[in-house]
C-alpha cells in the first residue's frame, strides 16, 4: 500500500496530551510554551474553554493574536493566528 501524500491537518486538542514532545520542556528552567497555530481563534478557544480548560492572555503581539493555556503537566501552550 502506498502512503497518502495528502497533507493531514492536526486539530489543536491533538497537542494537548502531546507527551512525547513536551516531556523534555520540564526538565529548562525557563521553557518556551509550545506554540500551535490555528485559521480560527476563537473558535479553537472555546473549544479548549469547553474541555474545561482555563486559557489566559498575553498581550497581542503583531503579528497576530493569540492565547495561551496549560495542560495536566503544567506544560505551556500557546495557540496563535495570523489570520
């Protein structure tokens, strides 16, 4: 069977319980938050606010707007959009 070559979007909740990737930003002292980018802000914040998440925010930097939240494991994230 030949693999797909259609380009596969990930939803952003995907990222949440992401572990394997996040697993080594606990171990720095001052770690970057992971940043996702999404076509629709709002939208995916009320989503994230539906999952029982709390989201908080920063100022909006150009160029776009964004928010951030934590995960279970105090993993930062940040979900940008320049749209």
């Amino acid at each position: 069977m030949k693999p797909s070559t259609t380009p596969t979007t990930i939803p952003a909740a995907a990222f949440i319980s992401a572990t394997a990737m996040t697993s080594n930003l606990k171990s720095s002292a001052t770690p970057n938050p992971v940043a996702i980018v999404v076509d629709d802000l709002d939208a995916t914040k009320q989503r994230i606010k539906a999952a029982g998440i709390e989201t908080f925010d920063h100022a909006n930097d150009d160029p776009g707007h964004r928010f951030y939240f934590r995960d279970g494991d105090d993993i930062e994230f940040e979900v940008v959009s320049y749209a």
